[in-house]
C-alpha cells in the first residue's frame, strides 16, 4: 500500500503483540491507534524467555541493546531431576546460541520488556480503557465498540487482544476450548528473598513424573528470579483460565515438598503466586475475515511449554506489518501473512502439546534460526515457513 493514502489501521489490544504491531507498521509510516482495555500501562506478569527468533525481531524494531541492558543472559539450560536436583542435561545458550543463530538467548520479566516497546509507540496513538464489546464491518470500513459506550472506525482492524479474544469469535466460529488437566503457577520476586540457592548462569528446569518447576533470573543485575510450576490440577479444583488470577503458594509448596532443598528455597522464597489453568485450542482454519486479522495469542493460543509464546507475538507483528506494506489490499496482505505464518504457528502449537522441549538433546535450528524481518511472503518458500532457516 506504498502509494495509496496511508490508511486507518487499529489494533485492540496493546500487550506484547499489539504494541510490537504498532512498531513495526511505523517502520514502514503507517499511524495505527491502539486500544487498550486496562486504565494504564503496569508492571505486570513474571518472566518471559526470548530465543534468537525473537531477539531478532527486537533488532528489527531498534530495541535489541536496551532489551539486553535489562535483561539476564543465561550461559546454558540445565535440566535436573526431581530426587537429587542432579544435571541429567545441559543446552548451550551463551556464546554458542548467539554464534550460530546470530542473537541471544534472553530472560526478563515480561514488564520490561513491554515498557521498552510502549516507548516505541507515542502517547496520542494509545486509547486507553477501550474494553472491546463489538465489532462489525460495513463495506471498506471497521467499526468498533467498547465497554464505555465509545465507538471508533478504522480500515483495518488486527486483533491483539489475547487468549479470550473478542474480535477471534467474530472470524471463527466459537470453539470450545479443552482443560488439559493442569496447572501452571507463576511468581516474580527479588533474589534477596531467597538464600541457600545457587542458579548460576543457567536457566533451571527440575523434572518430576507429572509436574516440573522453572527457575531463572529476569534482570541483568540478577536482582529478580522467575519461578514457574506445571502441574496436574487438582480433581474438582478450581479451572479459571486466567494468568493474573492469585493462587495458593502454600499449596504449590506442598506439591513440590518431595523435590530437592533447592526448589523448595525457592518456593518458600515466594511471597505469592499468579495461577492460571492450562486450555487447549485448536489450530484456527481462519485468520482473518475481511479486513480484521488476528495476531499472536487471539490467532494460535501457546500451552506454556516451549517458552514461545511471547516470540510467535513478536515473529507475527513483523510479518503482518510487511505484508501490509507490499500488498495492495488488506485482504491481499492478511493471505500473506497466514500463508508465511500458519504453517509454523502450527508447528509451534504442536510442540506446545507434547511437553517435551529441551527435556532431552533437541535441535532448534528451526525454531530459534527463523527471522521475521526476511522470510519471503509471496514466494513458493512462504509455505515452508515453519522450518525457514539461514546459517
């Protein structure tokens, strides 16, 4: 769209994916307008890990060195077992990942790293307390409604709205989504609370039966640790698909009391918890329908397993924003963008699935070697996007 008139573009939602979309189609002089249901922005989640994939992308966006000023770059993944806390496997992710992917492997708490792309983004392009209620198209034109009465129109419409996206029933039909029977807790707090630990340079997994726990420092100066817990729900529990919901820390350290000193530290090391009940979704046939489009998890929804849900958001952002700038339509760009993307979206969801990433010897090349910014969109190749790699 390069000669036309540039044209009215909004984007529901202004978490990682909404915000990275909003940068990217700067890059190319587009002036979206974001809005965003809550009142402001806050420092809210835990950690997020970003592979090469994704630290690419922030590069793209001119954001990679302030990306790495805040955050921790674990030298390797350790997987531990869950009687002794002994190393039953190891992953480079220092020199090696960056040498051979050409970016680093980071961690960092999902707060930072949205602050650095909101400040990408300028304050008159942000709406905020704009909860979607409807949306409905009339010829060339989007119109939008929200919660407080307020309407908006648009040209196009992408969707960043999240997993409970409400722009998603409108382009697929309403899907059941499947408990999967487990849970996963979060929690961010400062390593001062914790003593007798050590993490070292690594990002540390300890594997048990039926559940495994995640620890990692998320700031540069190792001043905040990431601890996350998967593990089977309890029968007749509670199933609240939500990840800012507060959970029961004592009950997490109870799950966990036969795992090593170690995890145990750090469970009693967290003052609280965030919970979320883990659901499944099946890959969309569609991801767009006219002129809305959907992006990140409102689009392909990630089981927390693979670490890639925040980098599919990031890779979907930049894609869609070039696709918008090369074709002559918006419904010409979204088939680029689905075409580029959909293949390795599903790619990713199906290794979400088996809950198996890096727990033995594993390649990555195909998913830590992809670049956003250069895998072809109109070409034979875009079909092949899933495993698109350049040595």
């Amino acid at each position: 769209m390069r000669h036309q008139d540039k044209p009215a573009i909004a984007i529901v939602g202004a978490g990682i994916g909404g915000l990275a979309a909003a940068a990217a189609l700067r890059k190319f002089f587009f002036d979206p307008v974001l809005y965003e249901q809550a009142e402001r922005f806050d420092r809210v989640g835990a950690g997020l890990q970003l592979s090469p994939n994704a630290v690419k992308v922030l590069r793209w966006l001119g954001i990679e060195e302030r990306v790495r000023q805040v955050a921790f770059a674990p030298a390797t993944a350790l997987n531990r077992d869950s009687v002794a806390g002994k190393v039953t496997g190891e992953q480079p992710l220092g020199r090696e990942i960056e040498a051979r992917y050409g970016a680093p492997y980071l961690t960092l708490h999902r707060g930072d790293l949205h602050a650095v792309l909101a400040a990408l983004v300028p304050a008159y392009s942000m709406r905020f307390g704009k909860g979607l209620t409807n949306i409905a198209q009339t010829g060339k034109r989007v119109q939008l409604t929200f919660a407080d009465g307020s309407e908006a129109e648009a040209d196009a419409v992408i969707a960043a709205d999240g997993v409970h996206s409400r722009v998603r029933d409108r382009i697929a039909e309403a899907e059941q989504p499947r408990f999967t029977g487990r849970i996963s807790y979060r929690a961010a707090f400062p390593a001062a609370l914790l003593s007798g630990v050590e993490l070292g340079d690594a990002r540390n997994v300890w594997w048990g039966r039926d559940r495994f726990i995640v620890a990692y420092f998320t700031t540069a100066s190792r001043n905040e640790i990431h601890v996350s817990a998967n593990l089977p729900a309890n029968p007749g529990g509670a199933a609240k698909e939500s990840w800012s919901a507060h959970g029961d820390v004592d009950e997490v350290r109870a799950a966990f009391s036969n795992f090593p000193m170690d995890v145990q530290r750090l469970l009693a090391a967290a003052p609280d918890v965030q919970q979320g009940a883990i659901y499944e979704r099946p890959p969309l046939p569609d991801w767009s329908k006219g002129r809305a489009v959907l992006l990140g998890d409102a689009c392909h929804p990630m089981l927390p397993y693979m670490a890639s849900g925040a980098a599919m958001a990031l890779e979907d952002a930049v894609v869609l924003a070039r696709a918008i700038d090369q074709a002559d339509s918006f419904e010409a760009a979204f088939r680029f963008y689905e075409t580029a993307r959909k293949p390795r979206a599903n790619a990713v969801q199906a290794g979400f699935r088996k809950n198996t990433w890096m727990k033995s010897e594993t390649s990555p090349d195909w998913l830590y070697g992809y670049d956003a910014a250069r895998v072809p969109l109109r070409s034979s190749l875009a079909a092949d996007a899933s495993t698109y790699y350049e040595s």
